[in-house]
C-alpha cells in the first residue's frame, strides 16, 4: 500500500464523522437523517456509508429509482459480500424491474 494510501485511510479514521456512517446506517438511519447528523450533503453521507460498511467486509446495496436513498446492508462475508447484500435487499422485498434494476419495496 502506498503512503498516500495510508494518509487517506488515516484522516478517513479520524473523522468521526466518517466512523459514525458507518455505525448510523448499521442502525437503520436513513440516509437523509445521517447527512442531517453530521452535517455533510446527502451524497457526501452516501459515500462515507458505502465505505464505511465495506471496511468491514460487508456491501451496501442501493436502491435504483431515481431520488430514492433506500440501501439495504448484507452481513460480511469474507467471499460473497455483494452476494450477502443481494440475499439481504431480496429478503426485505426488494425486486429486479424489467429493465433489470434493483428497487426497493416501495419503489417497485
């Protein structure tokens, strides 16, 4: 790893910002009300959400619909995470459209 990867993990780690995404959408939060507690913009919160839970093994499947900041968390699998986060979002409702993206229960 380069160190400049190393300087980005680093400052990423101590924002607590960054750390508390992760925890919020873990949680349950939704996106709207994680951006509105620690003050960034919804994309911005998006992001650090997506990382944060891959850090961890596990991956974040988004809602496709346009507008819509539904996400659904797989638990972490060390091989099959994305598989792991499928599984999850089709458990909770969500469906394949016929254009073949992912929506959630209420966008479908």
């Amino acid at each position: 790893m380069s160190a400049a990867a190393v300087c980005v993990r680093l400052r990423r780690a101590l924002d607590l910002r960054y750390l508390s995404a992760g925890n919020l959408a873990r949680c349950g939060w939704p996106l709207a009300r994680i951006a509105d507690a620690l003050e960034v913009s919804p994309v911005e919160a998006r992001g650090w959400i997506t990382d944060a839970v891959a850090e961890s093994g596990a991956r974040v499947r988004w809602c496709g619909a346009r507008g819509c900041d539904a996400y659904v968390i797989g638990a972490p699998s060390p091989r099959h995470a994305m598989a792991a986060a499928l599984d999850a979002a089709r458990a909770a409702g969500w469906r394949f459209d016929g254009r073949g993206v992912m929506r959630c229960a209420g966008c479908t």
